[in-house]
C-alpha cells in the first residue's frame, strides 16, 4: 500500500495565524507544494488564495498532484452565497477538490434546511464541474449523536439529488484542524468520530483529518476505511516519523 496516494498535504495557515510575514508564509506554501510534487502526495491542501501559485508551480513541475482548497474556513458560517462565490473563483484559479466547512454551528441551532441546501448547492457546483467536493463536519464540535446526524444528512442530501456514478467524488471530512476544544482534547480524527463517520456516510468517502500526526495513526485510519487523510504532517507521516505539525 502507497500511503502518500491518501495523504492531502495540508498548510492553512495565514500569515497572522503562522505568525509570519506575508512573504515568509508564502514561502511556507511554496515549500509545502513544492515537497507534495518532490513526495508525490496525492495533494496539497491550501487556502483559496493561493490556489492560482500552486497551479502555476505544479505546471511549471509538470506535476500531477492535486490541488484542494478550503471554502468557509475555518468556521463554517459564511452565507451559502458566499460560499458558492469562493468555490466558483478557486474552481477558476485551478482547484480541483473543494473542502466545505459545513454551517456546524447552523447545524446545532436546529437550522436543518439551511445545512441541506449548502450540501445541495455545494455539491452540484463542484460536480457540474467535474470536481471532487469534501464536507468538513468539525467532529471536535459535535457530539457523537450529532456526528452520526450530520454525516446521515449529508450522505441523504447527496443520495437523493446527484447520479450513482458521482458518489466517489463526495467526502464527509472530520476536521479542520482548527477548532479549539474546551479541554484540549484530540482535535478531530478520533477514532471513535471516524468509525461514526463510516458507518453512516456510506455509499460516500470519508476523509480523516485533524491531529493525525504519525504514520501509525495515519495507517489505522486507513485500515478502518477512509479514502484520504489530510494533515500538516504528510512528510514525517510518509517517513513513519513522529511530529508536532510539519506546517
Ligand atoms: O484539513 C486538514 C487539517 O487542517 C489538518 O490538521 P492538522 O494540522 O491537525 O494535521
């Protein structure tokens, strides 16, 4: 098994969150990409913005890494509109898999409709062209009955509205990575979250994603069924060494 074909290779950071200079967070991206082509990770993960530099370096490359970016990130809240805007301009720029945050916190509130119809109109538009779509669920903001309805209703959206055949191009990710826990427990890809995730996301994918730091877990993951892992530490992860984050 050739782990790097699951790992989404994964810098989010801004240059305030990193914190960096502007020119010095770029240079983190440019590394990031430039060692997915060098590993030939099956793709680099990176904020909307910078999808247009990354095209440009895997073309320069002549790589066949994909690039997936992030919509409504990190809290997920942004209005439909404004995610759809965001997904049409990173699908433009040379994105090809767009990784949604759910509204989480719609979803919480009881705002089932609103939850649905995001599903619905994110999923048509990356499918209309061609793309493969991913919804971040949070999983470190749920609880594990609202794990199982949040997959449910997405995987129930996806079933009833698109074709057999475009299945396989639909995720349920856990994590952003971003989200602070009370407690600081593990942010995300628990497995206990993951194996909820699997068991009602199916005829769906799952990707696993958010504190997913070694080889070892990475390869527990997989071995429970997820098709793709996203994390900060594809390099050491590749490599079987420990990390605190690469990126
Ligand atoms: O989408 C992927 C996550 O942002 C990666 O999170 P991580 O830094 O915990 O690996």
């Amino acid at each position: 098994m050739n782990i790097k074909a699951y790992l989404d290779s994964t810098y989010l950071k801004t240059a305030q969150q990193a914190q960096l200079s502007e020119k010095e967070n770029n240079k983190m991206i440019e590394n990031c990409i430039l060692e997915a082509i060098k590993e030939q990770f099956k793709l680099v993960m990176i904020r909307p913005n910078k999808v247009a530099m990354a095209k440009k370096l895997l073309a320069e490359n002549e790589s066949k890494v994909l690039i997936g970016t992030v919509i409504g990130f990190h809290e997920g809240t942004n209005t439909i509109e404004e995610k759809l805007a965001e997904a049409e301009k990173a699908i433009k720029d040379g994105a090809d898999e767009l990784d949604f945050v759910v509204n989480f916190e719609a979803f919480k509130e009881g705002e089932i409709d609103l939850v649905k119809v995001e599903v619905l109109k994110g999923t048509f538009l990356a499918l209309q062209h061609h793309k493969t779509v991913k919804w971040i669920i949070e999983t470190a903001a749920l609880n594990g009955a609202q794990i199982i309805q949040l997959t449910t209703l997405i995987k129930n959206v996806v079933v009833a509205n698109f074709k057999e055949n475009e299945f396989e191009r639909v995720f349920v990710k856990s994590s952003t990575g971003f989200y602070k826990t009370i407690d600081g427990s593990p942010n995300g890809a628990t497995i206990p979250a993951i194996i909820a995730m699997l068991e009602n996301a199916c005829p769906l994918q799952v990707k696993a994603s958010g504190g997913i730091k070694n080889q070892e877990e990475a390869l527990e993951m997989i071995k429970l069924g997820v098709k793709r892992i996203g994390t900060s530490s594809a390099k050491a992860i590749s490599e079987g060494l420990e990390s605190e984050g690469s990126y």
